[in-house]
C-alpha cells in the first residue's frame, strides 16, 4: 500500500490534521467509488469511473446543507452549481466523473434520489443535482462513454465514512497531475477556539499541470528526476471539495472556497486557460429542512471578524494542497487506451 505524504516525510502547513487526514474526519460525511478499468477493442481502453461525496447519511433533499461554489477558472462541465450558490444549499450527493459522463451520471444521481424521495416532482418540487469533472482523456477512451447511470447509484451505495480510498479510483482512475498519476486525494485541518475545534476536510479530483510546473518536487527531494512524466497539450483541471462542522453561511462558504485556490497554486497550478479550476464547499453543522410552515429560521454562524475566520482560510489552503500531493502519493503507474502508460510519482523515496 502506498502511503500518505507524512508517512514519508514531508508536512504541509502548521494545522494539525484529522485521526485520517481525509474529508471523512468531518464528522457525518461519506465517500464511496466506482472504479471502472478494462480492455475494450482496438486499443481503447476503459479507465474511468465516479466518486460521490454526501454531506450526511440521511435523505439530503429532505435535510440540506448550506453549500456555495466558486469558479477559479471556468473551463469545465458542471451541472447544478447555479443554484448552488443561488439558494445556498446542496440538496444531493457531489458527484465527480469524466467529461463526457456528466449526463450519465446525473441521470443515475438523479434516478437514485427520485427512488429514495418520492415526493420530488410529485408533492413537492424538483431536485438540483450537482456533478463536477475533468477530462481523462489521455488514458481512458472517453469517446466511448462506458460510465452508465447504475455505476452513479453503486458509487453513492458505497459511501462510506472510513479512510477514503484515493489515487487511481472512482472519478481519478484516469486522471494525470503534474505528467504523473494522479486522481483522488484527501486531506484535513482541526482548527480551535475558545475550546470549540472544527474539522475542514478537502477532497480533490486533480487532473491538470505539467512537470515543469510542479513545486512539490521541492518537498520530495530525492525525486528530482522526471523523465517518465507524461507531456500533455491541454491545461487540465481539477475538482476542489470542501467540507466543514463549522456553521458557516452560504456567503462564508464562498470566502473559505477561495481560499483553496492558494493551495492549488502553491503545488504550481497557474489556472491556466484550458483548465476547469472549480471549488465546491459544504458545512454540515446544521441541516435545513426542506419542508416547514414556519415563516422565519434561524441558524447559528460564526462571526466574520473572530480569529477563527483566519484559521479556517488556512485550513482550506493547507487541506487542498495536501489533497492534491495525497492524489500523488497514493496512485499507481496505470496503463490506459493505445498502450499509453502514466507512470506513479516517485514519491516512495521521501525521506530514504
């Protein structure tokens, strides 16, 4: 088993991390993965698959969460972050896949929640389904849409709030960061006041960069050597998620999503172009119901100008940053369409 980046030596930030330095330390939150990887026919290859995060285990139309997105660079395929940050809530799973399985995946999303909640579209009104992407399109012969709508509803039935598994799985089975393997990474931050701690937990789907960008390689200094990274044309993109304990409005969300991109940018993403750079954060400290005759709510937040604001920016960075190294870290060299290989960062080598 590959390991994470502590194990092998190298510490980012000053925040102390959550008992799994993953997105599932935030109490209540699960992640589950269908990993897709097979041979087709004349030299295509299958090497993709979908990861669903939910903030909660209980029905999340019926008990949403507040939630806000932001866009750091908008070249990607999204469904449902309108009204996201229109209403302030998120009322499904957060899905990641590739490209060209965004309509297959919010199909499958979209009839698992129809099936668990029968009053959307009947009694009630309809439901926002949330999926993000990146193209794995060098190693997965994404021409051939072999994502379908039941691998959606297996992902979410799979969720878990254990040890997230990451690298070359679910959503990341395909994805390249840096001209090495890269895909799922996760990572978390405990901040604290006045004896209060939160946990902010960051989960990243990283599919973009060159080699000549990377600054990590900083931090893993007997990894100098990359003439095994993969040289790529397009930017890429990565998938940003973000969850917290600590109650936070839709607004603030927005605020600590930005902040992520200081993480990004310090492993050496300059945003380029072609890149969908896009954040997506979620706090599960209060649920709002989605049916209620009362005329006024209140719900608790923290206040803008307290010192724990700071902290949880830092947190944010620190968190995805990590993430994104983890994403590293833990895959496997992995072979894909037209014999193409993308070889596994040497990070093994930390620290020896």
């Amino acid at each position: 088993m590959t390991k994470k980046n502590r194990q092998l030596g190298a510490t980012i930030g000053r925040l102390p991390v959550g008992e799994k330095n993953d997105i599932t330390d935030v109490a209540g939150v699960r992640v589950g993965h269908v990993t897709i990887q097979h041979e087709l026919d004349n030299e295509d290859y299958a090497c993709t698959g979908v990861t669903a995060i939910l903030p909660h285990g209980g029905s999340l139309f019926r008990e949403k969460v507040t939630a806000a997105s932001y866009v750091i660079n908008g070249f990607g395929k999204t469904t449902g972050l309108v009204q996201v940050n229109e209403l302030g809530v998120l009322e499904s799973p957060i899905m990641l896949t590739n490209t060209f399985s965004v309509p297959a995946v919010t199909q499958g999303t979209l009839q698992y929640m129809l099936d668990t909640n029968e009053e959307i579209g009947d009694t009630t009104g309809t439901i926002n389904i949330v999926v993000g992407e990146c193209n794995d399109g060098h190693l997965n012969s994404i021409r051939r849409c072999v994502v379908r709508p039941e691998d959606a509803r297996v992902a979410i039935q799979n969720a878990t709030d254990q040890a997230v598994e990451e690298g070359a799985v679910g959503a990341g089975t395909g994805m390249i960061a840096f001209g090495y393997k890269g895909g799922i990474g996760s990572s978390s931050r405990i901040v604290v006041a006045e004896e209060q701690s939160y946990t902010l937990g960051a989960l990243v789907l990283s599919n973009f960069g060159n080699k000549n960008d990377f600054l990590g390689a900083n931090l893993f200094t007997s990894c100098k050597n990359n003439e095994n990274a993969v040289e790529k044309s397009e930017d890429g993109s990565i998938i940003i998620v973000l969850a917290t304990d600590a109650p936070l409005s839709d607004r603030q969300l927005l605020r600590v999503a930005k902040r992520a991109g200081i993480g990004l940018g310090r492993t050496g993403s300059h945003f380029g172009h072609g890149s969908g750079d896009i954040v997506i954060a979620f706090s599960t400290a209060q649920t709002i119901p989605h049916q209620t005759t009362a005329v006024t709510e209140t719900r608790v937040q923290l206040r803008e100008d307290h010192p724990i604001m700071n902290e949880l920016f830092a947190a944010a960075a620190e968190a995805t940053e990590e993430a994104i190294y983890h994403s590293l870290a833990q895959a496997v060299t992995t072979m894909g369409r037209k014999g193409r290989i993308v070889h596994a960062y040497p990070s093994q080598d930390i620290g020896e």
